[in-house]
C-alpha cells in the first residue's frame, strides 16, 4: 500500500485514522516541519519539527477540546487561521470528530468572503485575534455562530490552550464516516463569477488524495514543500514530512524564492505543489544564483497552466531525473488531467502559438473527461448528442470520485453546473477545449471569457498563445466590450519587465502581423499596452478579465473622460490645501477662519489619508496598472474626488 492511500484504505474516517496509523507507526519521523518565529545563527528562519506521534495527539486533543467547546459531528466551522502547523492540526481534528471545516480564500476580497461565512450559515468559528476583530465589527456575517475559539496567530503555540483542554480526558478515537459524509465546504474563488460552496464528501476527498498519489508520487518521496494547506493535509495523509515554508501563502506570487530555496536545501524536500506564479520566481532565482536542490525530484503546479518556457526553465535548474507536472483542476474537481514536462515540450510545446491552446495532459487516473457542446443554459440530463465530434472545440466536462457531487444548498448553482446521467454525474467545468487524437486535453480558455464577435466566437488562452510567443511579450489578455454578437475584441499587451515603452509601435506591428498569419487571431485587431495585467490574489496568476474590459473600452473609445463638473469638483480640495498654505500669511486674524483652517487640515490631511486603501482597491478594480504610491499622493492631494472618479477617466499606462 503506497503511503497507506492508494490502496486499500478504508474510506471510514480515512484520513484522521491514517493520520492515528502513522502516528503508532513512524512515531518520531517528522510530521511538520514550520517556522517558529526564531532566527538561527546566520539570520535564516528558525523552525521547529512535530513529530507524527506527537502531531497524531495533538490533533486528537485538540478534537477533544473542539468537541468540549460544543463542536461535534456536522457542526459548519469557519477557519480564519494563518495557514501552516495550526491549520493543519485544526482541520485534520475537526475531521476527527465528524465536524465540516468550511474553508474560505480570503484573498476573494473581504466583501465577498464575509457573504460567504453567511450565506454557508457557520456554526461555530474558529480564528486569529484579527478575526474575532472582524466578526465583532461585521456581526451579520456570523449570526448563526454558536461556539467561538481564539487561536493564536500562527507561530506554533497558537492551540496550546485548545489541546491542553482536550488533553485532559481520555484519548478521543476518529469518529466513523460514511463516503458520502460531508467533509468539509470549500468555496471556489470567484475568479470568473459568484464564489460557490463545494460539497467535498469523504469519498471525494479519499478520490482526490488517490489520484495525486497515483499520478505523481513514488514511494521514495518522503517530504513535500506546502505552498496550499489542503496539499498538505494528503502529505499527512499519506505519511510524507510536510516542510511549511516562511510565506504568505494568500499571496504566493510574494513569496521570497531565497527562503523558499532554503527551506528545500535545509530539509531534503523530495517535491512541492506551486502556482506558476511561485514557480517563475524560483526558477529565475536558480538559474541566477547558481543554487543547487539535489533533492528536489518533483514539481506539481497547479492554479493556471505551464507555459512551456518556464517547464524549460524548471528542467535546467533541476535535477535530470527530477518530473515537473502541470496539473489542470478546479475546487469542484482535482486533480481533472496532468501532463509532465517532457511529454509537454515534445510536440505539444509549439501548440500555444499555432492556436491550439494549452495542452493541459491526459485524465488524471479514476477521472473521465468528455466534450459537449457549447451553451450558456442548464443542461439537465445526459443525452448521446451532447458530446462534440473528436477534435472539436466544447466544454469540458468531468466525472469520478474525485468530483463534487453538488453545491452546499445551492440549488441553482447545481443546476447549471452538474448534468445527471443515471447513477453518476458530469461536473461542467466551464472551460473549453477539445481532445486531440492521442487523448490529451487542450485548454482554451474560460467559456465565460469567450470574446463573442460578428465573426464567431474566441477563445481568450487559444488566441493568446499565438502572441505570448513574442519575445518582448511577457503575457496578454483578449478581452470584448459591446453586446454579445457584436463585441470588439482588444488584445492587452504586459511587456517583459524592463521593455522601453518607445519600442511599443515596433512590437504592436509584429504582434499585428503574427496575428494575421493565423485564422484563429486574423479578425484581433486592437492592441493595446498594458504597465501590469491585473490577476486574482491567490495564484497570482489568473488574469482578471472582467476589469481590463472596461479598461480597454476607456482607452479606446474616451467613454469615461472627465467632465467639466469632475474638473470643477476636484478643483475643491486643492483650493483647500491653497487656504492651509495662505492662511498663515493673512494679514489678520478672526476665530472663524482660524476654525475654518483647522477643519480644512482635518479633512486634507486626516480624511485624504484614510481614503488612500479605498483608493488602492479601486485603482486596482481598475485594472490601471499605476504604482501605489503615485495612487497614495493622488488621493492625498484630490480625496474622493480622485478615485471614485476614475472609472470615467482614460489611462495612461506609462503612468
């Protein structure tokens, strides 16, 4: 049995009781491995070892003192926990006792986040001091709470108090599931519409943990790097040490790739789980700094496809024997399809540019995957003519284990999402691709997405390959404004960093031409520059379509120029910084002016500077590319006139 999870594990409480098994197994083999906050000799990051009989009863003290503070079996708990040593112990306990973790990206806006807390009806929460801030100021959010607990924030003591409660009493044994027993909610990220509550039942979860197993690891890898908590908890699962790095981990595309490379040195890390956007970042830092990570035998990235320049990249800086996997999955579904790199760059690497789109591998092992027909509307029942013909471009459909079966009280969203074909049932993904005839699947792009013009519809990754070629080009976004049918597609262009702007016309030429010279891009006839394409927080790597569309329909048509009013309304705050400056000076004084100079002080200097994040969110909404600290005096210098008027003004994007 490879790590206790390929084969012949049951699926009652399967990874709680797994977890027990190492525990009694491999008691002082390292579980985890995470930053304690200290600071060795040479200034690198201290950490700080859990063994695997000491992570095995901290969890199940911990489930113990969950359960005495009132949380037991079906009980909706939110996380709002730094991810690393505490989530991972918090989320296997609540496991334990049968509870649902309810798991939300706080990088989906805070907004957007609290409508999810509510509109899952948590029952008991779980978070940082910064949290429980949260809850009291925005009590709406959590009116079904029933059982409050304060964590630490993170630097490993954070559930001292949690499992010295539980540990008072006798050892608690994990709690007996069923396969259909929900196991936790995990909502999608809403990166492409409203954010959804995942079903994930105990029988997905043991699909979703066999089919990374048999699609990527050999029994010789014993430690993994963790850049996603939930990768984590099948690492423990199946027995590897787990090596939490110093990172925030809703921000990947942060992460510092000198800490992440030493992480993999200091501990012998035999393979990690990445968004590209970490990736970039560490494989230019390998190559840059000559480090070597011997260790290192394997790479799976996941959140947005592999280009095949960084494979390559990853390739050289790697180990020869060492695979690099780029797996294609969402929430509803992981992993769907996975291709490794040498497979990826032998034939399939020139596809992205010929218009194919990305080749994303074939079904992962106990997963099918189908192609029906494009539509926007609920597709009931499965029906001999909803598949495609071979070849042909559709949507992407999925069934298995590892799929979720339906969405948490969310009727509508079942509804146009799943299709039922007797006893099993498809997941519509919403992305579009086709099969080609050695069975590997091509993404093309999110259906939501798809230009839709006079001349047919495109598909935004098929038609971004062609330019993403260029070698000044460091990515693009095909993004429509106009009604359906009739949208006018604009091609955003993000240079490589350092690229002069001057060389733009040179570049846009090219570009014109490479798209001209293929049937799939002839009718793309706008370009336009863009200073930093705007992409989710959590993968740091899916380009926010949505807002550039009104970004390219500003600079292309001046829809949203100031008005006369706008000039005039901002003319308002500076004529008050003009009385802060001449004030002084007047030749005479009276109480009045005096109270007047102050209130203008007030609202020049402390309301202007309390409005500088509303600002931030909205230059980002945007999608303007400008600096923070020229958005920051903007706003110091015109308040709210500046930023809520934004949306009406053009940009410059060499701002």
């Amino acid at each position: 049995m490879r790590h206790g999870i390929a084969s012949g594990a049951r699926q009652e409480a399967f990874l709680a009781e797994l977890l027990t098994r190492h525990g009694a197994r491999t008691p002082d083999k390292a579980a985890v491995i995470h930053p304690d906050g200290s600071r060795d000799t040479a200034g690198r990051p201290g950490y700080t070892a859990v063994g695997y009989a000491e992570f095995a009863s901290d969890v199940a003290a911990c489930a113990a003192g969950l359960q005495g503070q009132g949380i037991g079996r079906g009980t909706r708990t939110a996380l709002l926990v730094t991810p690393g040593a505490d989530l991972l112990t918090l989320v296997f306990a609540l496991m334990h006792i049968g509870a649902v973790p309810v798991v939300v990206d706080p990088g989906m806006g805070l907004g957007r986040m609290l409508d999810c807390i509510r509109r899952v009806g948590v029952q008991a929460f779980i978070g940082v001091p910064a949290a429980h801030l949260l809850r009291r100021l925005r009590p709406g959010a959590f009116a079904g709470v029933t059982t409050v607990i304060r964590v630490g924030a993170g630097k490993g003591g954070g559930l001292a108090e949690l499992t010295a409660l539980g540990g008072c009493g006798p050892a608690l044994p994990p709690l007996a599931s069923g396969p259909g027993d929900l196991a936790l909610i995990g909502y999608t990220t809403g990166s492409t519409g409203p954010a959804k509550p995942v079903e994930i039942t105990v029988g997905m979860l043991l699909g979703m943990a066999r089919g990374v197993e048999a699609g990527h690891f050999t029994a010789d890898m014993t430690s993994t790097l963790v850049t996603l908590p939930l990768i984590g908890v099948f690492d423990l699962a199946a027995g590897r040490t787990v090596v939490v790095p110093k990172m925030n981990m809703g921000r990947v595309g942060s992460a510092d790739p000198t800490l992440l490379t030493d992480a993999i040195q200091r501990f012998g890390v035999n393979a990690m789980f990445a968004s590209p956007a970490l990736l970039g970042p560490l494989s230019a830092h390998l190559t840059r700094t000559g480090a070597q990570v011997p260790s290192l035998r394997m790479i799976v990235s996941g959140g947005a496809p592999v280009s095949p320049q960084l494979m390559s990249t990853l390739r050289s800086v790697l180990p020869d024997e060492a695979r690099v996997f780029s797996t294609y999955g969402s929430t509803e579904a992981l992993p769907i399809a996975l291709v490794e790199s040498r497979e990826a760059m032998d034939g399939p690497a020139d596809g992205p540019a010929d218009g194919l789109g990305v080749c994303v591998g074939r079904p992962a092992p106990g997963t099918s995957v189908a192609i029906i027909g494009i539509t926007d509307g609920p597709v009931a029942r499965w029906a001999s003519e909803l598949p495609v013909s071979p070849g042909e471009l559709g949507e992407i459909v999925v069934s298995g284990q590892a799929v979720s079966q339906g969405y948490f009280q969310s009727p509508r969203a079942d509804e146009d999402h799943k299709i039922q074909d007797g006893d099993r049932r498809w997941h519509r993904t919403g992305d579009v691709g086709w099969i080609d005839d050695r069975g590997r699947i091509w993404f093309c792009g999110r259906k939501s997405h798809r230009v839709r013009t006079v001349n047919g519809d495109l598909h935004t990754v098929r038609c971004e390959g062609v330019f993403n070629s260029h070698p000044q080009v460091n990515r693009t976004a095909l993004v429509g404004f106009g009604p359906h049918g009739e949208q006018r597609p604009v091609l955003c262009v993000e240079l490589e960093p350092g690229t002069d702007l001057t060389r733009w016309p040179r570049i846009e030429s090219e570009l014109r031409a490479a798209g001209a010279g293929n049937p799939v891009t002839k009718t793309i006839e706008d370009f336009l520059p863009h200073p930093a394409l705007p992409v989710d927080i959590r993968h740091n790597a899916k380009i926010r379509r949505e807002l550039l569309a009104g970004w390219a329909e500003d600079r292309l048509t001046g829809s949203r120029r100031p008005t006369a009013a706008d000039w005039a309304l901002r003319a308002v705050p500076l004529l008050g910084w003009a009385y802060l400056a001449v004030w002084p000076l007047l030749p005479w004084d009276h109480g009045a002016l005096t109270a007047l100079w102050w209130v203008d002080a007030f609202l020049s200097v402390v309301v202007h500077a309390g409005q500088i994040p509303a600002a931030l969110r909205a230059e980002y909404e945007l999608a303007t590319g400008r600096r923070p600290w020229a958005t920051a005096a903007f706003t110091m210098l015109f308040g709210a006139t500046w930023w809520r008027r934004r949306s009406r003004e053009p940009k410059d994007v060499a701002a």
